[in-house]
C-alpha cells in the first residue's frame, strides 16, 4: 500500500522555502513552522518533517539522504526478488 500525498512537491519546496527564509524572525524553528503551516494547510508536524528532510537532502542534518532511501529501497526489493528466485530454483 503506497501513501497518498496531498501536497505537490512544488508546494513543499514553497513551505520549506517560506520557513528558512522566515527562521530568523522567529525565536525557534518550531516558531517558524507554527506561522507557516496553517497558510500551506497543513500540520505544523508535517511541516517540520519537511524542513528536517530537506536539511538531511542539503547535508545541513545528519540522516540519510532521500537519494539515498530510494536506492536503499531499491536494493531491499532487488534482494527480496532474488530471494524468491532462489528459493524457486531450489524446488
């Protein structure tokens, strides 16, 4: 089962955008998401996720990369078809 995204990639680009270029006139990061979330219509959790995810993707962060998670993912079903495969030919 695949999650459904109610927003755009371009309209997380905007918010994350609007929450960098407003940071410094908030006293926190939590501050910032809290007045920019409700104009993008989202949680202030989802956006904070969104902010983090792009620090992580600019290496601001530690984490890994979303580059990264896909090829990850990519690899994981990769060896779990293999597997399969295996245990067919073992039969």
């Amino acid at each position: 089962m695949t999650k459904q995204t109610k927003f755009s990639p371009e309209v997380r680009e905007r918010a994350v955008r609007l929450v960098r270029e407003q940071r410094n006139e908030h006293p926190s990061l939590w501050a910032a998401v809290e007045s920019i979330a409700p104009k993008i219509g989202c949680s202030c959790q989802t956006l904070l996720d969104w902010v983090k995810r792009s620090e992580t993707d600019r290496g601001e962060r530690d984490g890994v990369t979303s580059a990264e998670r896909e090829r990850l993912k990519a690899l994981e079903r990769e060896v779990k078809e293999l597997r399969r495969a295996n245990e067919i030919l073992k039969l």
